[in-house]
C-alpha cells in the first residue's frame, strides 16, 4: 500500500526555465551596472546557450565569446544564486497536493545548491503545503540524486518504508534511477515545456508509469 508521495521540484511542480531567465535578466543587469555594454541582449543570449548547449559554464562561455572579463564570472554566479526568484507553481499543483494530503504523507526532494532551492521551496510556499523537504546538497554533493540517501532521509522522516511510497520527478537519470535503486515506486511526469522532457530513459531509468499532466496522478494513485 502507498503512503507517501515523493516529488522533485524543478519542471516538476514549477517550471525551471522561469527561474533561470529571472537569474539571467540579474545577471545582465549586474553586467551593464559594471560598465559593459553587451550590444544584444544578455539574458536571452544566456539562455539560448542554456537551451543549446546545456547548463554548464554558461556564464564563462558567454563571457569568452562577448568578451566581458571572466575575472566577474564567480561574482556573477553569486548575482544568479542570490537572486530573488520570480516564480509560481504549476497551476494544478496546489489543488494536486491538497487532494492528496487527505490520504498521504508527502515529501520534497530536491538537488542544486542549498540556499537556491530553500529560496524556491520559500517562494513557491512548499514549505507550507509539504510535510517534509530534503535538500539534497545538505548531506553534500555525493549525495544529490540518484543517490538513495535523500530518498532515505524522506522515508525516515516520514515514518514509511520505500516500498510503500512513489517517487514523482521529471529526471530519469536522477528522479527515476533513486527510486529504482531502493525498490521505490516511480512515476515520470512529462511535461512539455520540462527541460528533460525529450530525454530517453536509459532502460535502467524506465519509470513504473509516466503522465505529462500532475492531475493524472491523483487517479494512477488510486489503483496502486
């Protein structure tokens, strides 16, 4: 029987890419007050080498090809992870978790930088609406997702066994393969607009069940 209900946050209960065009847009800002003028706009450069060409080193290319000194890249990672996030949940989101919180305990489990996701999870009022929030990067970076630790820490807060929750994240690589590893039940939810969402699972990655709309959880719960 299924007690508890696991979710990832990022394209999961919100949509990332609005968190990181807001970081972006500071990133420019901050770029412009210390005397470069860039000639294109900054923050969708920025996020045109995020979507092309991944998340990785994004500000020390863009400061290679524009030309800005790369001396500024640490202090503008800074400028990314302190910004203050402009972001909302998915619009099913709050009726999912409410319906649900009838019937089961529920947990956030999250990686990226500690103080970035608490600021989300504050923004987004999960810390309200969930019983339970596990950063990963509290345990370090070993620990992010798929390692089974934060799995465990959300099943020991709890008070539940892995085989009695469900996982729900966007991530095969990471939200899925967690769960496999402790026998946990997944689900991949597929959104659209999710930065995942073209990725093909690994077959050590395939989910138990996959949905692109939150709302089909509350059924697919129903006959676990």
């Amino acid at each position: 029987m299924i007690r508890a209900v696991l979710f990832d946050l990022d394209d999961t209960l919100y949509l990332e890419r609005d968190y990181v065009l807001g970081a972006f847009v500071q990133v420019m800002k901050e770029v412009e007050s210390l005397g470069f003028k860039s000639g294109c706009a900054l923050g969708s450069y920025l996020m045109s080498i995020w979507d092309g060409e991944g998340r990785d080193r994004v500000l020390d290319k863009a400061a290679d090809r524009l030309g800005f000194p790369a001396e500024w890249v640490p202090h503008l990672v800074d400028v990314f992870r302190n910004h203050e996030p402009d972001i909302r949940l998915f619009p099913e989101v709050r009726k999912v978790i409410e319906r649900l919180r009838a019937d089961y305990l529920l947990a956030l489990i999250t990686d990226g930088h500690a103080q970035v996701q608490r600021r989300k999870v504050r923004k987004l009022g999960l810390d309200r609406m969930i019983d339970c929030i596990v950063i990963a990067d509290d345990y370090g970076r070993s620990h992010w997702k798929p390692d089974p630790l934060p799995f465990e820490v959300a099943c020991s807060k709890l008070g539940v066994l892995p085989a009695e929750s469900v996982m729900v994240g966007d991530n095969p690589e990471r939200d899925i393969r967690g769960a496999r590893l402790l026998k946990m039940k997944s689900v991949r939810l597929r959104r659209p607009l999710g930065h995942f969402s073209a990725l093909e699972a690994a077959p050590e990655d395939e989910p138990d069940y996959e949905i692109s709309d939150l709302l089909a959880l509350v059924d697919l719960l129903e006959h676990l």
